[in-house]
C-alpha cells in the first residue's frame, strides 16, 4: 500500500551546526524528565537552553544578519521568521553546499525516514502545514493596527522551503506539499484550526487511504486540531509517528528515532458510540456490522506496530459481536436456517455467545419472529417492511392452525388466504370443539381486519405510491365508513398479539409473557441488541 504523511511544522524543526555541534535554532525550552544518558560533558554543558540561545544569537544571527532585540533583565531574541527567511536565502545562493551540510531538520527528519523507509508504507506524499499570519492585526481596545507579536516572528513558512530544499537532496522520491494555514486563522485559534483540518481531510483524503499523522511541530492549538480531525476522520488506517526528543541526536545532527502510537482506544469508543446509537434507534444490525468490520480492519492494520495486549483481545471479542450482529441479521432477513446451521456448525463459537439468543435460534418461532419485525418496522416508520411482514404473519397463522388442528396434509393446495380460511373454518367446524370454534372465530375476524391493508400492499409499495404511517391513518379514514372491519393502522400489532395470545396457541406459552405482552423485549433482535451493547459497552471500559 502506498501511504501518505501528514505533519505539522514548527521552530523545533531545523538545527544548523555552529563550531562543532548542530544547534536547534527555536527549540528554546527545557523538558521536563529529559533523557540526557550518552551525553559527554561538553554536550550537556551545550544543551542548556540558555547557552543554545546564545549560540544562535551570538554567532548564527550575525553570520545571517538577523536583528537581535532585547526584550527584558538583558535578554536577547531573535525573529525565527526572519531568520529563516536569511537562512533559505543563504542556501540557495550557497554553490559549495556548506549550507547544505550544516542544516539539519531535527524531528521530521526522524519522521520522514521512517514514513519513507517502512516498505509497508511507501509514502512518496508528504503534506506539510505551515503558518504564514500577518505582519499586522487590528488591536481590538485600541481600533488601530499593531504588530502581530505573538504570531508573525515565528512563522514556519521560510522553514518549509528550507525542508523542501533539502529533502529534494537527501530524499529525492518524497514530494513536499505545502499546506498555508489561511492568514486569518491564527495558529492558537483552536476553533478556526479544527475547521481547517477538517476542510483539508474532508478535500484530500479518502477513507480508503492509509496516513500516517506527526504532530509534533506547530503551536499546541495546531497539535490538537491535527489530532481530533485525523481521529475524527473516517480513514480506517492511520498511525501517529511520535519523534523522540534525544539531545545527543540533535547535538550530532543525526534523525529522531521515532515509534509508533495510536489512539485507538478513542477511535474505539466513538465507532462503539456509533453502533450503540443505531442499534437503539434504528434495529440497524447490518450498519452496526459495518462500522465493526471496519474497526476489526484497523485493529488489523494496528496490531503489528502497537505493542498493547488488550488489542489482540478487543479483536478476538469484537469477532464474536460481529457474529451475533449476523445472526440477527439473517433471522430478520427471515434466513433463520442459516443462522441455526452457522451454530450447528460452530459449536466452540456459539458457547461464547449469549445462551439465550442461541437457544432463541435453535428453538425459531416463524409466527414470533415476524410479529416482532412488525412491532420493529411499524415503530421505525419502515411501512413497506411492516406490511410485508404484516402480509407474511397472516398466511404464517393459517399455516400454523391448520399444524395446530393436525389438518395441514390438505392445507398447501389452497392458493390464497381466502381459500386457507374456508378450509379451516370447515374442519373446525367438523370437530365440533366449542373452545377451538370460539378461538378460531376470534382469530378469523381479527385476520379479516388485516384485509384492507394486505389488498392494497401491491398497490401502495409497487406501483409507486409509497407508503407511511400518516399515508396509512389518511386511507384509513377515507375507507372506514364502507368498511368498518378494517383495522386502525395503530392498532394492527394490537390485534397481532391477540392472536397470538389465542386459546388455539399457535406460539409457545413461555414466549406469550416475555416477548408478545411487552413492549420491551423483542424476541431475537432484543436479545442481539441488548447483548451486544452490553459488551461494547464494558469492553470500551478495558
């Protein structure tokens, strides 16, 4: 695969040898807990910051003429815009490369190599953020221009071309691609950064790609904007490179060795977040199985550069949820025959899948499940879905009084509905059993309020006219008076689970109670959902 780079840029990234060391020319803080092991003497007497400031203004400034001011107790400053800016100039117009070898990137060399190095990537792109703000802002006490102190000295925009001159050198495959930051989003506006990034990830990268992402340069507000959008961006394959700051590297003029990270217990969360809301809201098993494969594709990518247990463990358990999420799936495709062979067939995996939805599948009740679709499309607005099943549940109910009656040998000749109600009706009749005559007259007119709606069902969702909860109350009220048997659309699960709850007991007695008198739980697609948010919920917590 071919990777791109993705990198903020900041005064940390170019050091220029002086005398015998490479001096960083804006890294001018200390860190705390600096690991200074394999320093000489010398070197560490170098390092301190206040002795690499003054190398730079004492000697590299004069060498460059670049204005020293001073700002406070005598110390002095220098403008890294300008400086870097006399600095390119000189090493453009240098003939005997001394400028060359005497320039050193610092930490993005460390990321290049290895972006550029690691055969796995390839990366041949590299985007480069840079800031280029005005000289000039409005001071908004006074009304009036003033100078852009806290932005403009410290510009990278010059350091760019200084990188890009000298990669062009030592890394000729790699393209620089210079990213402007706008001039009016100031490098510490966070709000007006994450716009940005967004636009950028939104305009240049696509979700297929892999990028790796070095934030190490820039301002803290570009640091954090660069993090959130990289996280936030739908790229199923991302990995951070982390620069690590070494003095004795930097003093030598050699690359940042770098490592790897991931946030991918953030990333985790959010596409759990995501499955959990719609699983909740819209029964959405296919989506949910979507967003989890393509987080089982980037624990994939991850687990041979993060060295962390728990991801092999999140994989092997986010395996298992993907499985239930398909079993469901297939019951609501009304393939329950493949899911009953997926566990016969997989008898270690379905031990550690909830025991009720096994069972649940291994014992499928055709009648329930299609009432609980019902329930399921009808409260989704899924009109077109509820009155197939609608449709599928009427013919399901004779089909199973007439198993129920032990009269179902003839039963498959009949065509249509109407020719299944007769011929019930006529061997119950026959049987002269006044318990099994009253339940099946009571089912019989509760199927004949269904009629309307399974009359019209090929009309309203074939020939184009759609179909809706409010199209279904507005039909309803135009045909009522010239039938007053019709059902009220919103009453239609009502008069499924009266059937269901019939003396003639077409379903399990056990399953009346916990899925056709609530309105809680339904059947498998409750048990999927339930079970598998309960999982992602407490392996998110891991």
């Amino acid at each position: 695969m071919t990777a791109i780079l993705i990198a903020n840029i900041g005064t940390s990234d170019i050091a220029v040898k002086i005398d015998d060391y490479y001096i960083p020319v804006g890294f001018d803080r200390n860190e705390p807990n600096l690991d200074e092991s394999g320093l000489t003497e010398d070197e560490k007497t170098v390092w301190d910051a206040q002795l690499r400031q003054s190398y730079i203004i004492s000697e590299l400034c004069p060498e460059l003429g670049v204005t020293v001011t001073e700002i406070r107790n005598g110390q002095k400053s220098f403008s890294f815009r300008e400086l870097t800016q006399k600095l390119l100039a000189a090493y453009e117009n240098d003939q005997t490369g001394t400028w060359h070898d005497r320039i050193r990137p610092g930490r993005i060399w460390g990321v290049l190599k290895t972006a550029t190095q690691d055969q796995k990537f390839q990366v041949k792109e590299a985007y480069i953020f840079v800031t280029d703000q005005p000289e000039f802002i409005l001071d908004p006490k006074s009304g009036k221009q003033k100078f852009n102190q806290q932005g403009y000295p410290s510009d990278s925009i010059h350091l760019f071309s200084i990188l890009k001159k000298w990669f062009q050198q030592e890394m000729p495959d790699l393209e620089l691609i210079r990213q402007v930051i706008p001039e009016n989003i100031p490098a510490v506006d966070r709000d007006g950064l994450l716009s940005y990034y967004y636009q950028f990830f939104f305009q240049h990268i696509s979700s297929e790609q892999t990028i790796l992402i070095s934030i190490k340069g820039g301002t803290n507000q570009m640091q954090l904007a660069l993090t959130m959008q990289a996280i936030a961006s739908s790229v199923t394959n991302q990995l951070f490179i982390n620069p690590q700051l070494s003095p004795k590297n930097i003093l030598r003029g050699q690359a940042s060795e770098c490592d790897f990270t991931s946030y991918w217990r953030y990333m985790r969360s959010q596409k759990y977040q995501d499955a959990k809301i719609i699983l909740e809201s819209r029964w959405d098993f296919r989506g949910a199985i979507s967003i989890l494969d393509g987080w089982l594709t980037t624990l994939k990518f991850l687990k041979p550069y993060i060295n962390d247990p728990k991801l092999s463990a999140s994989n092997e358990l986010l395996s298992r949820i993907v499985k239930t999420l398909e079993i469901g799936d297939y019951c609501l495709n009304l393939d329950n025959q493949t899911a009953k062979d997926f566990l016969a067939n997989n008898p270690q995996l379905a031990s550690k899948l909830s025991k009720k939805l096994v069972k649940q599948v291994s014992n499928y009740d055709s009648l329930l499940n299609l009432y609980s679709q019902c329930y399921i499309y009808y409260n989704l607005d899924q009109i077109a879905n509820f009155l197939s099943r609608m449709s599928s549940f009427y013919e399901g109910v004779l089909e199973e009084i007439a198993k129920k009656l032990e009269i179902y040998r003839d039963f498959p000749n009949r065509t249509n509905r109407f020719e299944k109600r007769s011929f019930i009706g006529g061997k119950v009749r026959l049987h002269n059993k006044i318990s099994e005559i009253e339940a099946w007259e009571e089912i019989l007119l509760l199927l004949k309020s269904f009629d309307y709606w399974c009359d019209r069902r090929n009309e309203l969702i074939h020939h184009g006219k759609g179909m809706s909860k409010e199209r279904m109350k507005l039909l309803y009220q135009e045909v009522k008076v010239e039938n007053p048997n019709i059902c009220p659309p919103d009453r239609i699960i009502e008069h499924m689970a009266k059937i269901l709850t019939s003396n003639l007991e077409i379903v399990k007695p056990e399953y009346l109670h916990k899925f056709v008198r609530t309105s809680t739980h339904h059947y498998i697609y409750s048990e999927v959902k339930d079970w598998v948010i309960d999982k992602l919920l407490k392996e998110g917590l891991q």
